[in-house]
C-alpha cells in the first residue's frame, strides 16, 4: 500500500502510459484530450448550426471514458491515496520566484500565491488564467491537439506533425517562463 500512495517513478509511470498507448494503437483508436471538447458539443446538437460539430460523437465515447476516468482518478488519488509530500525546490528557484514577489510553496506543489483559494486570488491572477485558458483552447484547436496528443500519441505513431507540435511547445514554454512571466510577475 505504500507503493500506491507515494510518487510512483518515472519509469514506471512512462511504463504504464507505454502499454495504453500500445492498446490504443492496437485498437485503431487516437488518444488526445482536447478532441473531447469537440465531442461535448456535438453532444448537445450544436453541429445542427455548425459544421464542424456534426459528426458521430459516439464513436469517440471511450475517450470520454478516459477523461471522466482521469478526473475520478485524480480526486481519488488526491484525497484518499495522497501521502504528505515535501517537494524539494531548487534554490535557485525559490530565489527568482522571490524576484517576482513569489513566496517558496513550502513543501507544496505550488505556490499560493499562484494557485491558492480562488476567492483570494485578485483579478491580476484570474484574468491571466482566464487568458490563458482561452489561448490554450484556441492553440490546441490550432494545432490539431494538444500536448497529450501529440507528445503521447502523435509521437508515439512516429507522426512529424506531432514532433513539429511538441518542439513548438517547448519553445513557447521557455518564451513563457523567461520571458513573459517576469514581465507579468
């Protein structure tokens, strides 16, 4: 039990997202999680007015499967499964979210003053997130899927528009974290 309710390793977590990427290839199937968007609306009859929405979305039903999976998965793992974490930061680090006026999480994943209660964070903070949602719906459409399905699946069916995708992620990943956040923090 104590397996369970600690950080598994990295390469048994990469061994177990290595053999349901093997089954959904074996199946025919197309793993990522953005294309449920689409899925939820054709669900509502919106592609009676919009093209794009009508197509069979029951055909796509086990990847609703597999995000209302994850979503019970985490708050299962979260609440009944979770042993108390120390996350060690690199100084370094701890030092230019200083910088910005970040205080260290503390043994957290993440810093309060980022990702604390909703009701405390100030209009700053919710109209980034809100922002930024936007720009990552709008990017992953873009880019015909997101991180999980091009860095997992795309990838893993050795597809170039997938590589071309995750290089692009990184890169605008390292733009993010060097560039804007300071100015934003």
């Amino acid at each position: 039990m104590n397996f369970i309710c600690q950080t598994w390793p990295w390469y048994f977590s990469g061994f177990c997202i290595g053999i349901v990427m093997l089954l959904i290839i074996y199946f025919g199937k197309a793993f990522g999680l953005s294309s449920n968007l689409r899925s939820l609306c054709a669900m509502t009859g919106v592609g009676k007015k919009v093209s794009f929405f009508d197509f069979d979305w029951k055909s796509n039903r086990w990847n609703l499967y597999i995000v209302f999976g994850s979503m019970l998965g985490g708050y299962f793992a979260v609440h009944f499964l979770s042993a108390p974490t120390n996350v060690s930061i690199n100084p370094k680090t701890i030092a230019q979210l200083a910088q910005l006026g970040i205080d260290a999480p503390n043994g957290k994943l993440l810093p309060d003053a980022l990702f604390g209660n909703i009701d405390r964070l100030s209009p700053k903070i919710i109209s980034i997130l809100v922002i930024g949602g936007l720009l990552i719906g709008f990017g992953s459409r873009y880019a015909g899927g997101c991180t999980s399905g091009h860095a997992i699946s795309g990838l893993s069916n050795l597809q170039v528009p997938s590589l071309k995708a995750v290089i692009g992620f990184f890169v605008g990943g390292l733009i993010m974290v060097h560039f804007i956040f300071p100015l934003l923090f």
